[in-house]
C-alpha cells in the first residue's frame, strides 16, 4: 500500500472494461492496495460515473462493444483532467500507438500482470496529482501563455476568443508537454508520446514543430519562455 506522503495513496480509479471477470478482478485488487475503485462496464456507464463524481484515474480496455476505448479515451482528455491508463491486445501494437496519441499516459498488455498493473496505476497517479508534475488551469484546458488548448477543435484559444489552427500532431505534442509541465523530455520521449515512434537520432520533426508552435504561442518566438530548449537534452513546458 502507499505511504500516507504518497500523492498516489487513496486515489479514486475508474475501471472500465466490458469483460465483468476481469473488470471485477481488477476493482477488487485496487480496493486491496488503497484504493477507491469503481468498475463500469462501457463506455455509456463510464461517461456516467465520470460525470457524478471525479476520479483520479481512469483505466480503459480499448476494445469494446459500442463506444470503444478510444473515443473514451478523447472524450476523458478533452473533459477531465485526470490519468488515463489503456489496456490492449498483446498482438495488437497499432493499439498502444494509436491509444498514446489520443491522449493516454501509459498503456498494458493482456493477460494483465496484476503487479505491473499496481505499479504502472501509481506511476501515472504520482505524475498526474503531484502538484509539480501537472498544471491545473481554472478550466481544465492547458494554458500556453495567452492561449488555452482545444484538443476536440483541433485549436489554441485566446481569453477574447481569437483561435490558431494547429495540425493533429502539434496538437498531441501540446498535450504530451502539457501533461508533463516543468518536466525536462527527451525528443526521444516526445516522439513516443506524441507520434507512438520508436527512437530516431536522425527524425527532426519534433524540432519541426517546436519552432512552429513558438510562432504561433511564444510572444517572441526567438526567445521562448513556455516551450523552452534544454540544450543537449530536449524541451520543456513551463506554464505561464
């Protein structure tokens, strides 16, 4: 069980799986380890609970009957902010990349491994609810500078009401920093958070779309104070 100094200890956990087995096995273990977990059995129910009470963290399988796992996986990002762990077929890698770039924060492979499950809920939890780790904007969207992040418009807004276009992939780099602020990322890590790719020394297109993004958030994009470069090391999000 966590530690009474733990952001993650007595966390509340949303459950969402339409396999009752496992979606039951997996409340009971959490329940047993400290933690507030409630089962739902698709995405109907979980779009339910989520809007009667707040949860820490959501755990989602993504293959199920009527609304899957990955339109409540962008439902979740764009309404709460909370951790979103995924869970997916072992032969279906396509999946753990498609589920990060929708938003989640980390995924699992079934047969579930109750322990790594543990570990990887506290992970996520300890991330998403220490205070140093995630920003909390007034009204859940991250704020870069004069600018709030629409990821379901595909936009940045200002408080007056002005937009900025962004493509898909500077949207999931503005969530992946955003879900990580004051955090030094590797561009390796970016591409894997933003994109699902796998290491490339010679891939440049997080550089790419750092510097567009400054144009479009930084008040002078020559001298950055939100997306910053931690030189020899990658970016970081500092809100502002």
């Amino acid at each position: 069980m966590s530690g009474a100094g733990d952001p993650a200890s007595g966390a509340s956990i949303l459950v969402v799986d339409d396999d009752p087995d496992l979606m039951v096995a997996v409340v009971d273990y959490l329940k047993a380890h400290g933690f507030d977990a409630e089962g739902a059995d698709g995405g109907a129910s979980a779009r339910s609970m989520l809007a009667a009470r707040r949860f820490d963290l959501a755990l989602l399988d993504l293959r199920m009957p009527g609304e899957d796992g990955f339109s409540l996986t962008r439902f979740i990002r764009d309404t709460h902010d909370i951790g979103i762990i995924i869970l997916t077929a072992a032969d279906e890698p396509v999946d753990k990349v498609v589920g990060l770039e929708v938003g989640a924060d980390d995924y699992l492979t079934k047969p579930v491994n109750m322990r790594e499950l543990l570990a990887r809920v506290r992970g996520v939890l300890r991330r998403s609810l220490s205070g140093a780790e995630r920003a909390e904007p007034e009204d859940g969207r991250p704020r870069f500078g004069r600018w709030r992040l629409a990821s379901a418009r595909g936009c940045l807004i200002a408080s007056g009401g002005e937009e900025q276009a962004l493509t898909r992939k500077e949207v999931a780099l503005l969530e992946a920093l955003a879900q990580r602020p004051n955090r030094v990322l590797t561009r390796d890590q970016l591409l894997a958070l933003a994109n699902g790719q796998a290491p490339d020394p010679f891939d440049r297109s997080v550089d790419n779309r750092i510097v567009r993004l400054r144009r479009k958030i930084e008040q002078d994009p020559a001298y950055p104070r939100i997306l910053r470069t931690i030189r020899g090391v990658g970016y970081i999000y500092v809100p502002g």
